[in-house]
C-alpha cells in the first residue's frame, strides 16, 4: 500500500525517496551503488612502525642506523649515526663532529690527518699556518732613495724620519703603513759640515744628532696626531772633536745619542771613548765635558741601545753596561767577532755580530749580559743573500709583539723569527737602490712595522719599510 502510495506521488512530480532507495523512473527503489573514487595508498614514513604493510619497516631508507659524518674518525672529526628525521620524511645525520678551520692547537681541525697545518699566511700579525712564524714571507716592502743624510727612528704609532734638505735638517713623520702623515718641522742646520744623522726615541720624544767633527742634538716631541715639533736644539761641548785637523771621521764610528736613559756616546776624538748623560727633560747636559770611559778601546766599531755598549776588541765582541759616570757594570765577552750591532730585546740586549764570514745573533741578560737561557747564543742567521756581505756595519731592532728580530746587513735586510732549531728567517729583502755600499745602518720597529735606513758614506741615503701594507 505504502509502496503504491509512492508511485502514484511519483506520477504527479518529483519523487522524494528514503535514503536506503534511490528515484529508478520515478520509482523508489534499491539500488546496489559502487564507488568510483581511487583508494589511498598507504605511504612508508621513517618512524620504526610498518606503514604500507608489507612486513617490513622504514625499508626505504638503507642508511638509517649507519654511521655519517665528514672526516669521521680522522683529527677531531667524529662519526655520528643516521636516525630518522622528527617529520618522518628520511633520515638525518646526528652526533657527528665535522672539520673546521684550522687553528694552531696542536690538533687537526680540519681532519685532513696533519695537526696544525694552517692555510696560506697572510700578512695580519697572526700565525695562520700553524708554523710558529707570524706573518713570514708575506710582508710587503717600500722604499725611498734620498740624495743627502737619513735617519729615522720609531715613536708610539710611527716613525720619524730626519733628513738633510740643503742647509736644513727636516724631521717629519711616517705612520705605520710606511707613508707620510704630511707631518714636518724644519730648522736650520747649527753645523757648518754634516756627515751623518742618528737618531733614538722613547715613547713620542725623538732626539736627532748630526755634525762631523763637532756635534748638535735636536730634540723632538710628536703629538698622537704624529705632528712633530722640535723643541728644543744644543751644540755639544767643545771637546767633543773628531780631529778636525787629522780627518779620522769614518761612519762606523760615529757617535749614537740615546733617548732612554738620555746620553750623547761616542769617541770624543780619535783617542777618548766617553759619554754625556743629560736629563730626560732638556739638553742642558750635553754643555758639560764629556765623562771619560776608557775601558773602551783606542777608535774600534761599536753601538749603544739603552744603557748598554757593544764593541770590537781585537777579535772579539766585548759588551758592558755604561754608567753615567763612565764605568763599565758587567763588562763582558760575548763572542768571537766583528761589527756588532745591538737593540734592546724582551729581556735585555740583543747582539747582532759577524763571525767568521758569518752573521750570529745572542740575546742577553740585562743584568749579566750572560746569554739568556733558551734564547739565541751565538746561532746562525742562514740567509743566501748574506754571502756576499763580508764588510759594513750591522743594526737591528725587535719587536716584541711578534717575538722577531729584524737584522740589517749591509744591503740585505731580515726578518728573523725562532723556531725550535734556532732563528729562521722569515723573510729577506735585498735593497741596492745606493750607489755606493752602505756605511751606515738604522733600524726601528713600531706597532710590527719596521723601518730601516742604509747611508753611503756620500751622503746618499735608501729608506725602507716592511710591514702590512
């Protein structure tokens, strides 16, 4: 009856049919329905749990449970192990130590299985591979030829250059990278004959001397805009004369002034080695007499740095330290050899000096003078280019944050470092823009740069800088 009642409703409009019945010709009845959406596959996740069904788990991803990691196993480098990721999608590399830059440690960084080798050295004060050297090899060099006399010397952040410029002397300021600030003060020369310049600083005073027979003293302030000022200027005692008349002046004998402690030393004449100690704050000292130090032999090549004396006595390297009174405090053979030169070092002077055609290097102890422990005594600066510098003075100057001696020779110039089998030359600069051999030396070190000058007995002066230009 039920189903009647629907078919005639049906006639007379749109049939409505239960949910179980579907509308067949407007008829409601049951009809068998089929799905024509594809089914969802079932993806393989990495999560330990058999997804797809198929009796195995995580099959996709062979690695997981290995071992990964660059270098594992190698210097510092560690193995890790691949587990899956928290996402699912595959595996990741967890636990693992790879390489990283090298660095002077003792250890291999970046696991190529040497320790502490280091890639290329460049120039930034810095041990960069791993060698015990900073900065070998790759400092850069310039240099300057001037027709008349040179010195220069290091203050806080620069150097001052003192030169001779017609009938006056100009001192002027050269900042670290070896350029000139624009930074000068000239005066007119006090002497009537000029055959060399020397000068020596402490903090930002530079003092500058200069004559041939007679000599004068500048005294020069540098502000920390390297701005110098000559502030002060004072002819020595007149007994102070290198045989005007005798004509024994020769440049390896000049005399030195030092900045710390104060002092004009030298030979007086051709037969008194003396000194004149002045105040750390004028040049009044230098009016008086000259104090006499006689333990220092008859007109023989020496230095001075600090308070401290090197000399040639017959064949040998003698060295001692000067009082203001002229005595000698520890005098004291340092070795077989001839031109010394000195600079102070870390821990007292250091003795630059040629031996037997060889250029030797000993540091020593302030209060001794005996070799220091550990340092160099005596040993060997190896360099081809010496060879051929059998004759003329010898300088150096040390800078402390690098622990490096650099050496001048004549014309060839040194960087010299220490490694464990003595000094090692990190570096050597052949500089023959004179025109004749170099009778005089000059060397200074300030913030890791150094500056040297050659002077020709003629007057014609080469300046050089080497640092991180």
């Amino acid at each position: 009856m039920a189903l009647a009642w629907l078919v005639t409703i049906g006639s007379c409009g749109e049939v409505t049919c239960p949910e179980s019945l579907s509308d067949v010709d407007g008829t409601c009845q049951e009809v068998e329905r089929t799905s024509t959406e594809e089914p969802t596959p079932v993806i393989e996740r990495c999560d330990g749990v058999d997804n797809d069904d198929d009796n195995d788990v995580d099959e996709d991803w062979p690695k997981l449970g290995e071992a990964c990691g660059e270098g594992a196993g190698v210097g510092e480098c560690v193995a890790g192990e691949f587990v899956c990721a928290e996402d699912g999608s595959g595996v990741v590399c967890v636990g693992a130590v790879g390489p990283t830059d090298e660095v002077c440690d003792g250890k291999d960084n970046d696991c190529d299985g040497t320790d502490d080798n280091g890639p290329k050295e460049t120039c930034d004060a810095e041990d960069n591979d791993c060698d015990g050297l900073v900065d070998e090899g790759v400092l850069s060099v310039k240099t300057e030829v001037f027709d008349d006399y040179t010195t220069v010397t290091a203050v806080d952040g620069g150097f001052v250059v003192a030169r001779l410029i017609g009938d006056q002397v100009r001192v002027e300021t050269y900042d670290t990278r070896g350029d000139r600030t624009g930074h000068h003060d000239d005066v007119d020369s006090p002497v009537s004959e000029t055959a060399f310049l020397e000068s020596d600083s402490v903090g930002r005073r530079a003092l500058v001397a200069f004559g041939k027979h007679g000599f004068h003293v500048l005294d020069v302030s540098v502000d920390s805009a390297l701005v110098p000022i000559v502030v002060e200027s004072q002819a020595l005692h007149e007994n102070w004369d290198q045989g005007r008349t005798l004509g024994v002046y020769d440049p390896p004998y000049h005399p030195r002034v030092v900045a710390s402690p104060s002092r004009f030393v030298g030979y007086r004449d051709v037969l008194t080695f003396a000194l004149n100690p002045f105040a750390g704050d004028n040049l009044l000292g230098l009016r008086q007499a000259p104090t006499v130090a006689m333990e220092v032999p008859l007109f023989r090549t020496f230095d001075a740095a600090g308070p401290f004396v090197v000399w040639e006595q017959l064949d040998n390297v003698r060295a001692g330290w000067l009082r203001d009174d002229g005595v000698l405090v520890s005098d004291i053979d340092v070795a077989h050899g001839v031109a010394p030169g000195i600079a102070i070092g870390r821990h007292g002077p250091g003795v630059a000096y040629l031996q037997d055609g060889t250029l030797r290097l000993s540091e020593l102890s302030g209060l001794s003078l005996q070799c220091l422990e550990g340092r160099f005594c005596g040993h060997e600066i190896e360099s081809q280019a010496l060879q051929e510098e059998s004759e003329g003075p010898t300088s150096l100057a040390y800078d402390e944050a690098t622990d490096t001696w650099f050496v001048a020779r004549g014309s060839v110039l040194l960087v010299v470092g220490r490694s464990g089998n003595g000094p090692a030359v990190k570096q050597v600069a052949v500089i023959d823009s004179l025109d004749d051999a170099p009778k005089r030396l000059d060397a200074a070190v300030s913030a890791g740069a150094a500056a040297f000058v050659q002077s020709a007995e003629n007057g014609q002066s080469a300046l050089t800088f080497l640092g991180c230009f």
